[in-house]
C-alpha cells in the first residue's frame, strides 16, 4: 500500500524527556526515520538545563514540535502538557532512552486504518545501554519466537479485569497502554475525569492501563514489536528497581518522588521507591478519582505482592509496612494485612511463569546492536528492523505464514554478532 491510502490517521508520537540529551538524541532519531509525512513528533521538555533544546533544534523536519515546560514539573504533569501540544487521531509515547522502529511504524498504521480500534497494543523489545558499570546484558536485542509476527488479535479491556483485581500484573498482556502502546484520542478524553485532564496519578502510563480496564474498550493486541524499552541508569523503572534492591547506582527514584511533591494532583498512597506499591496506589488513585469504588481489590493479594518487592532492603520494608498500614486502617481491611505479613514470601514467578521463560529463551536469539563504533538505541531499532525485513506486512496480508516470516528472520539474523 502507498502513503498516500495510508494518509487518514493522523498519528502523534510524544517524547516526554527531562536532562537526558545524551538519550534523546539517538531515540529522537528513530522517529524521525519513519517514512511517513502523516506523524507529528512532539518533544516534551520537562525544563531541562543539558542542552535539550539547543538538541533539538538542530533537526530540520517539519513534523517535529517542541514544546518545553519552563518549570519542572511531574512526571505527571509533563505527560498532560505533552498531550495538550498534540493534534494526532492516535497517540504513542515512549521515553526519552526508548525507540521506536522505523520500518515496522508501516504495518502499525495499516492496522490502525483498517480497524479503528481504542487502542493498539504491542510486544515492545528491550535494549540495554551499554553504560559501563550497568548490567552484563546490554548492547543487544532478543527476539523471541512467540514476540514475532503474530496476527492481530481483538481484545477487550475487561478481560483482564479479574487478573488486575488480584494483582497478577505480570500477566496482564494484551493489555492499553499509551507508554509502547497506542491509544485514540476521542477514547482517552472519553475516559478521563472531566472529559479534558487525561492523566490524573502520578504514573501516567500506568493509569490509563488500569482505566482501559476498568472502563473497558476495545482494542488490537499485536504478538509483534513496534518498538524498543530502553533501560539505563537514567530510567526511572531501573531507578525503582535499584531501591527495592538496596543498590545505590541509580538516585531517580528520589528524583521521581521529589518532583511528585510539587503536584498538586497527588496519589492515594506513597510509592516509597516500590515498583508493586507505585502500581498498587495508581489502582487505588484510579477508584478514587473516578468513582469506581464498585471495583473491590483483593488486598491480600495486593499486600503480598507489595510487601514481596522490599525482602533485599529492611530499611524500604519498614516503610512500606507503615504505609500499608495505614491503607489498611482506612480501609478496615487490617485482617488482609494481617494475612499478608504472615504468608511465606512470595517467589518472584510462579513454576508456570518460569517454564515459560526458559521455553521463551530457548526459543530465542540474541545479537549485538553495534553498528560500527556505535550502540545506542538507534542502532538497535536499524539492527531490529534489518532482521525483521517487510515479512510482518506480508503476515498480514496473509500471503505469509508467521513460521516462515520468523525462519526469514533467524536467517537474516546470521549477518549480525550472536550475544549469549
């Protein structure tokens, strides 16, 4: 198909970043890779001071905007003034260390076009920055079978509804998502608090996934990566991760926090530096703000899963306990707690879980991003789509088998260094 059939959606990919120019020069760049004149580009400056803007001017596209705060802000805040500066029928944001590929965006489109959906949902790749000091496996992408060229699959939000009531977060796929994850417009608005602020809790993109299932909509879920997740020791995930872990390489977990402070719009709960409890207080901020108190968690299984994220750290275990506590009180739910701090820790994956890991591994190949002297998150999105070809658009249109399309891959996989 030509650009021009493909030229009725207007698309927006928004770019939240905040003193990480190093990054975002190369994340910037697989955006603007795309071959498509209908995207805008929205860089959103979260009133950085390392050159940000002076970066960003240096790119000549027309479909790039930028837009910058002026003030710090939260994460929060700067995800809603994102927004307000986009036109897009479609929206899709990733961080400023994230990428997007190029040479899939295509097919991306294609069935957004053809369908219409709330939202189209994706498996996103992973690529660790190759920092010194950061991580063994980094400088590379895996590709996994069951992540690769899968059909289109229409879900509801709703079906997940049980396993987010019962904290199995981990098993929430397909799942809405706005971050590596596409969202219409009108459904974002539709869902909102007052039909105008989108984002209303201090994990943005996690809110409007637990909304979407909360308030439901239909949506595309696609086994096939549209983009990457970039991890680095400026991630604000890495930044919870190191906490729960009582390593001290990452302070933007703190930065997190502290910026939060200044939002007048504040969550329910503390997150305390803990990935569980930061998703478990966007559910409870979610009910809160939206009225959806008919929507009973299972605090046992919400405390459990919170209390297991702070084992390696005493002094984060303190804390949590005192927050949940205080949940508890507020919400008579002292018995689950108690219950929950007398259940054995849980492991972090079930048998079932981890069998499906070791399958998915093995079942996998892993190659270097490098390309030349370079390893950044740019050259993994090119390094991406040259193993991935046009075979996806080929599934698609059913001239194509995904068995044969990943066979293709595996062997033009063969011109790249294998990583273990």
């Amino acid at each position: 198909m030509t650009q021009k059939e493909f030229s009725k959606v207007k698309i927006s990919i928004v770019i939240p970043t905040r003193e990480r120019s190093r990054y975002l020069r190369h994340s910037l760049q697989t955006a603007l890779e795309i071959e498509d004149a209908n995207i805008e580009i929205v860089v959103s400056d979260n009133a950085s001071s390392d050159g940000t803007k002076e970066l960003v001017r240096k790119f000549d596209d027309r479909r790039l905007v930028y837009v910058n705060t002026d003030a710090r802000l939260s994460m929060r805040q700067n995800f809603e003034f994102a927004f307000e500066a986009t036109t897009g029928d479609y929206l899709i944001f990733f961080g400023d260390d994230d990428g997007i590929l190029p040479k899939q965006f295509p097919y991306l489109r294609q069935l957004l076009e053809a369908n219409r959906p709330d939202g189209l949902s994706w498996v996103k790749a992973t690529y660790g920055w190759p920092i010194d000091g950061y991580g063994k496996k980094t400088g590379g992408v895996r590709f996994y079978h069951g992540n690769c060229f899968g059909p289109p699959k229409p879900f509801q939000g709703a079906e997940n509804l049980q396993k987010l009531m019962t904290a199995e977060v981990s098993n929430l796929r397909p799942v809405p998502d706005i971050y590596h994850g596409c969202l219409s417009r009108p459904y974002m608005l539709k869902t909102s608090m007052d039909g105008n602020r989108v984002f209303d809790s201090a994990i943005p993109d996690v809110n409007l996934t637990y909304r979407s299932i909360l308030k439901d909509g239909s949506f595309i879920g696609v086994d096939h990566p549209f983009s990457i997740n970039g991890y680095s020791p400026a991630s604000t995930g890495g930044g919870h991760g190191a906490e729960q872990n009582n390593r001290a390489d990452t302070d933007t977990s703190k930065v997190f926090a502290k910026e939060n402070l200044t939002d007048t719009m504040s969550d329910v709960l503390a997150h305390a530096g803990s990935a569980p409890l930061a998703l478990f207080s966007t559910l409870e901020t979610l009910r809160r703000n939206h009225s959806l108190e008919n929507f009973q968690p299972d605090y046992l299984c919400w405390y459990r899963f919170v209390l297991g994220s702070a084992h390696k750290n005493p002094e984060l275990a303190e804390n949590i306990r005192g927050i949940l506590g205080d949940h508890a009180k507020a919400t008579d739910a002292q018995s689950s707690l108690t219950a929950a701090l007398d259940s054995p820790s849980q492991a972090k994956r079930t048998p079932r879980e981890r069998l499906a890991r070791a399958w998915g591994q093995l079942h996998s190949f892993r190659v270097s991003a490098a390309e030349g002297s370079e390893n950044t998150i740019l050259t993994a999105a090119r390094t991406m789509d040259s193993i991935l070809g046009n075979d996806f658009g080929d599934v698609l249109s059913g001239e194509m088998e995904p068995r044969l399309a990943w066979k293709g891959a595996k062997r033009r996989s063969k011109g790249f260094q294998r990583q273990l």
